[in-house]
C-alpha cells in the first residue's frame, strides 16, 4: 500500500550540519511556542532568540512563519503515519487481539503526548482549509488501513459482521478521542494515568462488542 503525500510545503534540506541542527531549533522552538499558544503573537525574532539562532538564519531556512507552521503540522502527520507503519507485521508478535490493540493505541498515545498546540494547529487549519482537511481525512484513512493490518492475525476475535471496517472504524473513534484529550486536556472524567488503559479497552470493547 503506497503512502499518501503529506507534504504541505516544501522546504530545501540544509547542506550543511548546522544549518540542519539550526533548522531542527527551529522547529523546536515553533513546537514550543505552539504549545503555550503563543505562536501567532512570536515574532520572527522572538522565535530565533528562542531557537539561539538569527532572524537572517530563520528567514533564509524558512523565509515565513507560515512555512514554520506547516512544517510542524507536516512533521505531526508524517510522525503518525511512520508510527503506525512501524508496527505492520508486529501484531504477529503479540499473543492476543487484546494485546495487539495495546501496542497499536499505545502507539498514537505516545505520537499525540506532548503536541497539544500542533494538534490544536491542525484543527485550526482544516476549519479554514478544505485542502487541508482532505490531507487529513487521506491521513485517517490510511491509517485506519495500517491498522488493519497489524491486526490482522486477530480477525476471527473480531466480533463483527465486518471485521475489517471494525478495525478501521475503531481507530478512527480512538484518533477523535485523542483528539479531544489531547486539545483540552481531558476525556470526561477519566483520570490521566488511565488513560492508556481506558482507551486500549474503548477499542478492544467495540471490536468484541456483541454483533
């Protein structure tokens, strides 16, 4: 299965080592910002300061801060994608169908942790951009399929007419979950430290659900 093109904006890779090393501060630094919601009021120089870089180094690496943006939410994407993708063949390790629903939610719990202001960037964005929810419902999408499978060896524990479309359903009621925790900080009353282990059980209690 070939991979969607994530790619929002195209920026040249650094020849250099430091260029490289100044780049990745800066997306860091954007990371840092987005996540206290201060992004759209940092400017170009406060954003270099935070990166120890230069207003020239930002503007030549990345020439706007819109480019910065897209390049955070492009890294989210691809970084979810790869995630998944790393576990195709490893449900086959597992010795169960709850087990291998661990490892898969475990996977997006670990990929969403700490990119709250990304996330909530690209909640924003696909409000404005209908390209851009597009690129996003082609990320769901194939993420759903990946997972899918890496469950694989599991279908016949999948108690629906339609396992497949199961899993893939599944997956994307646990990303909305995710979602909503991970934009405001909370999913109902459900503690943090459980988290992990409430959101392994949502999916493993659809896809064992009476048919």
């Amino acid at each position: 299965m070939s991979q969607p093109d994530f790619t929002l904006v195209q920026v040249p890779e650094p020849s250099q080592v430091r260029s490289r090393q100044a780049l990745e501060r800066l997306l860091m630094a954007g990371e840092e910002l987005l996540a206290t919601n201060q992004f759209e009021e940092a400017s170009v120089a406060e954003i270099a300061t935070r990166a120890e870089s230069s207003v020239g180094t930002f503007y030549r690496l990345l020439g706007d801060k819109d480019t910065l943006s897209q390049l955070l939410l492009q890294r989210f994407m691809q970084r979810l994608a790869d995630a998944t993708a790393s576990l195709r063949g490893a449900g086959a390790d597992c010795r169960d169908l709850a087990e291998a629903v661990r490892l898969l939610t475990d996977t997006y719990i670990d990929v969403y942790t700490g990119r709250r202001g990304v996330l909530r960037a690209v909640i924003l964005r696909a409000s404005r951009s209908a390209a851009f929810r597009d690129r996003v419902h082609q990320l769901n999408t194939h993420i759903s399929s990946m997972a899918c499978d890496c469950l694989a060896p599991f279908m016949d524990q999948v108690l629906h007419d339609n396992p497949r479309q199961a899993v893939a359903s599944g997956v994307q009621m646990v990303l909305g979950a995710l979602n909503q925790h991970t934009v405001t900080g909370t999913l109902g009353e459900l503690p943090a430290e459980s988290l992990r282990r409430e959101i392994a059980r949502l999916l493993l209690g659809y896809l064992r659900g009476p048919r």
